[in-house]
C-alpha cells in the first residue's frame, strides 16, 4: 500500500515538473516571437538609413541574448526550487505542486508584463529622442532661414535706397544733361569723377549711366563687363516707364572673362528743366560674391553639411542662383526639374507649401536632408536653409544606446526595494543640495551686505569690461544709481582719458592673472579725488579669468595730511640748519674773545674746555 502510494505520488510529482518546464519553454518562445516580431518593425519604423539599421539590429541582436540569458537562469532557478519543494511536499504530506505551481503564473505574467512595458517606454523614448532632434534641427533651420531672409532683403533695401537717392541728385542730373547737350569733355570728367567717387563710397563694382535704350553712356570702375545686355536694356526701359528704381536680377556675363555674376539696381535720372520726362538712368552694379554670396557661405554654427541656398522657378525647373557647398561652379548654371518631388526646392515651390515649414527629402545631390524654405520680398527668389538627415541624427545613436540599456536596466531591477532606496537616495541628496543650496545663499547674502554696507567703493566688472557689481559708496561718489551703471563700461562714467587709464590696468590685471594696486585720480561730484584701488580677477570653476573685481578707498586727505607733513620736515629741517649754524657761529666768537684774553694775560671769560674735547675726540667737529 505504501510503496504504490509513493508510486502515485512520484508520479505526480514528475508530472508536475513536466508541466513547470513545458510552461517554462512556452513562455521563453512567446518572449522570443514577441520580440522578432515587434522590435524588426520598431527598427524598421525608426530608422531607414543602411548604416542606422545594421548597428540597430546587432544591439537588438545583444539585448535579446542578454535578456533570453537572464530570463533562462531565473526559470532555471525556480525550476531547481521548485523540485525540492516537491520532493519535500510529497514526501511529508503528500500534497501535489499544481495548485503551488499555478499560483506562480501571476509573477511569470507580471515579468513579461513588465518586459513589454519598458519595451514600450523605451520605443516612446527613442521616438521622442527622434522627434526632439527633428523638432531642435527644425527651429535652427528656421532661424537661420529668417535671419538671412531679413539679411538680404535688408541689404536689398539699402540698395534700392541709393538707386532712388542717385536718380534723385541734382548734381548728376545738371551735369549730364549739359555735356549731353553742350559735349564738353570737362564736364564729362567732372561728371565721371563724380559718379567714381560714389562707387568707391558706397562700394559698389560699377556705376553706369544709359540712355533710354539702354547703351552706356558713362562708367566708372574697372573695365570689364560693361556689355549691353538685354537684362539690363529691360530694366532701363521698365525704370524709366515707372519712374522707379528696378532691378535686374541675378544674370551672368563671360564675356569678357572671367565670367563673373552681377545684379543691377537701376534709377530713372531726374529730367533736366528743358525736359519732362527722364531720358536716362543710372545703373549700380553691385559685387554679389562679396555681398549676397558671401551672406548665404556662412552658418552660424559648425556644421559639416548645413548649407543655404538661393533658387527660383524658371518654367518647369528650379534653377539655383549661387554658388553650392557641395558642388562647385553651380552659380546660375545648375537646374533640376520641378517634377522631383522629392527635391526640396521643388516642395517648397508648391502652391499649398506654407513658407517658413520643416521640410524632408533631398537635395541636388540627392541626399536625404531637412530645411526650411521662405521667399525674399521683392524678387523671385527662394532661400532654402536645409542640413544633411545624417548630421541631425547623428547624436541619436548615443541615445538609443543609452535608452535601451536603460529601459533593460530598468526592467532587470523594477522591485519595490530597489524603488524604495532610490528615493531615500533622492530624498537624502536633495535634502543635502538644499542644505548647500541654504548655505550658500546665506554666504551670498552675508557678502552683499558687507560689499554694500562698505564705506569703499567695491565693484566688480567683466572680461569686456562691463560693470557686473557696483556698491553704494561707489555710486555715491559718481552721482548714480546702481541700475544706470550695471552693464556700461568705465566710458559711462568717467571721461575717455580716465576711462581709458582705468581700462589698460583692468587688462593688464586679468591677462597677468594677479592681484594688484594703483593710485590714482578720478573727477567726483566731491571734486577731484585720489583713490587707492587693489585689484584681483574673477574665475569660474574651470579657472578661467572671466572678469575682474576691485575694493577702491578714497586717500585724498591721507595725500593731503602726507604733502603738508612734508612741508613741515622741510621747514623744520631748515631751521634746524639755521640753529645750528648760528650756534657754531657764537662758539667761534667765543674762542676768538678767549684767545684775545690770553694774549693780554687774562683769563679766559668762557669755559670751552668741554667743546674742545668733544672736537679732539675721534668725528668731532672744529670750529
């Protein structure tokens, strides 16, 4: 009886572990399918570069083996306990290990539950990752494309406000129309050494003077491309029939070479009294490689791939207007058709493109990029700021990296124990940054009443000189307020000659990185003053001199009491010389009376035998 009913119960208990392992198993294909499954589209989702997705499949390729790994040694654990309580439940009681057994399927549901929750949050984070560069890339590109939009149409409003104040000028009208009508040759001089004067005032490459048919008539600046051409013929027709200044556009010329790119402003030349309407105009021709080129060359930030782009519409191309980054010799030569969806230009040349949006697609290398796109007031131009999808990205990989281990981590120590220690952690190292932060407020507060309740001046500045501190003593002594001197410099203050004195020490202070003294004067509402001022520098926590500090104590009366102590020694030294003198003087007439006496057989009047052995000892002095 007993040996089948330990029959019966080995049975069960074989079963029993059969069933352990079976579940085991189950759950460890589930997790695997699961994962496949969801973290292959996740990638594929998130990322679409060659490159971004073969290192996210290793790391994905490592996080399944760590986490099937782990998975298997804590199954195998339980396992290992799961047999001893069996072997000990059917050898004391008899009792089976099903409904033990069963009563662990909540932890299994609870691990898998938790694995596919930090799952989740680590595809938010990667997500949000993305999104937030985007979003960051997206604002750069946008403030980059205003600034340089307002830029250009800035220096293109400048530009049309020479053209309207030339066409306007009496002088160049008056001397035009006489050597027009009269053909002097030295008004034709006077007329061009005008017109030279202007370019080289304003800078522009070259001044022109046309006729109503658009020939040259004057010129001044060098000698090349001074061809008539059509784009300008257009222009001096559509200026002279509006009476207002236009443009050409951006146009090219080669010959003569070397081919170079211009863009003309041109202005209707007020008529003469004889005449009515303007029969001439000139023409600024300005240098766009040193100006509008030049403008869109630079980016504020380094970057290896961001570039901006100046483009228009021309019939069913996208014709860009300068030179490319990435391209060379592209300026007004280089056309991609306007069907290319994908090209950025062509997006932003929709109708239904809201200007100053984040685009996506390519460039004219065919490159993925993001940029932004908004069009220049007045012309037909476009400017395009856009950067490589690589670049933006690139920081990205660090933080998927940095997501996914710490979603894993995450998930591996998620106990209730481990919550409860971190926040003790946090809860003891913000009470303790409080308290730091308690101290060094109260340091804070203890230096600013003693800086403000000094009797010395105490002020503080910057490396470019800016005052950053400036107490109430010192502001007593200049006549101003605190917040009329926070942010100016010395010039603020004091007059230039002072100001430049006081700025040579500060210099010479913060380059030798030591603290030092000086004396000096300074006009004050209390008159002239002399100010003994020591000096230091200011370092942040690198150690970098960033600015300068200084404690200035006002010594006019110790200069005034030291002058006439001076005066005094010197006068009573004089007088001393005086007394002494004198003195002398009656010892020798005492000496001549004596001597006298004893050449008459008398006896000397004074006794001097104490002077003359004070003048026979060794340094004595004779009379």
């Amino acid at each position: 009886m007993q040996t089948s009913q330990k029959t019966t119960l080995s049975s069960a208990v074989a079963r029993n572990k059969l069933r352990v392992i079976v579940r085991v198993v189950l759950l460890y294909a589930v997790f695997a399918a699961l994962w496949i499954l969801f973290s292959d589209r996740v990638v594929e989702t998130l990322l679409q570069d060659s490159v971004e997705l073969a290192m996210a499949n290793t790391l994905k390729g490592l996080l399944f083996v760590s986490a099937t790994s782990l998975l298997l040694f804590y199954f195998l654990r339980r396992f290992a306990a799961l047999g001893y309580s069996d072997d000990e439940a059917s050898g004391k009681t008899g009792i089976s290990s099903v409904q033990a057994s069963g009563k662990r399927g909540p932890l299994y549901f609870s691990i898998f539950l938790l694995a596919v929750v930090f799952v989740s949050l680590g595809t938010i984070g990667i997500r949000h990752s993305r999104d937030s560069y985007r979003e960051a890339a997206g604002k750069q590109l946008q403030s980059i494309a205003e600034l340089k939009v307002r830029q250009i149409e800035d220096w293109l409003g400048e530009r049309y406000s020479d053209a309207r104040m030339t066409g306007t000028s009496p002088l160049f009208s008056r001397l035009l129309a006489e050597w027009r009508r009269d053909g002097d040759p030295d008004t034709r001089e006077h007329l061009l050494a005008r017109l030279e004067d202007y370019r080289a005032a304003y800078r522009y490459r070259d001044v022109l003077v046309c006729d109503a048919q658009g020939n040259i008539l004057l010129r001044a600046g060098p000698a090349s491309h001074h061809g008539v051409m059509n784009t300008l013929r257009e222009s001096v027709t559509r200026a002279l029939a509006s009476g207002k200044p236009s443009m050409t556009g951006l146009f090219l010329m080669q010959d003569p070479p070397p081919e170079h790119v211009h863009l003309d402003f041109v202005a209707p030349l007020a008529p003469s009294a004889e005449k009515k309407t303007a029969d001439a105009a000139i023409v600024l021709r300005t240098d766009v490689e040193s100006t509008i080129y030049s403008l869109l060359q630079t980016w504020p930030v380094p970057s290896r791939s961001a570039e901006t782009i100046l483009f228009r519409q021309e019939g069913d191309t996208v014709h860009y207007l300068n030179e490319l980054r990435h391209r060379k010799d592209t300026a007004l030569k280089l056309r991609l058709p306007l069907s290319n969806a994908k090209l950025l230009a062509s997006q932003a040349l929709a109708p239904d493109y809201p200007p100053g949006d984040l685009l996506e697609g390519v460039d004219y290398r065919g490159k993925p990029v993001i940029g932004t796109a908004k069009p220049i007031a007045g012309t037909n131009w476009w400017l395009l700021a856009k950067i490589d999808r690589d670049e933006v990205f690139s920081p990205e990989h660090r933080d998927v990296l940095w997501i996914i281990s710490v979603s894993l981590l995450a998930w591996l120590v998620s106990t209730t124990l481990a919550v409860l220690l971190l926040q003790r952690r946090e809860l003891f190292h913000s009470q303790r940054k409080q308290h730091e932060q308690a101290s060094q407020l109260d340091a804070l507060k203890l230096l600013s009443e003693i800086a403000y309740g000094s009797a010395d001046a105490i002020f503080a500045k910057d490396r470019q000189g800016r005052y950053l501190l400036y107490n109430r003593a010192a502001c007593a002594y200049v006549g101003k307020t605190e917040e009329q001197i926070i942010g100016q410099d010395d010039t603020a203050i004091y007059p230039a000659e002072q100001a430049a004195r006081v700025r040579a020490h500060d210099m010479r202070v913060m380059d030798e990185n030591r603290v030092m003294s000086m004396e000096d004067t300074f006009d004050t509402l209390a008159g002239t003053r002399t100010f003994l001022a020591v000096k230091g520098p200011l370092h942040d926590e690198a150690g970098n001199v960033i600015g300068m500090y200084g404690i200035a104590r006002d010594i006019t009366e110790r200069k005034a009491n030291e002058e006439n102590l001076r005066r005094n020694n010197e006068e009573l030294q004089r007088f001393n010389h005086a007394m002494i003198g004198r003195e002398m003087e009656m010892i020798r007439l005492k000496r001549e009376v004596n001597r006298l006496a004893a050449a008459l057989n008398q006896s000397p009047p004074y006794e001097l035998s104490a002077m003359d052995d004070a003048s026979a000892a060794p340094g004595g002095e004779q009379a």
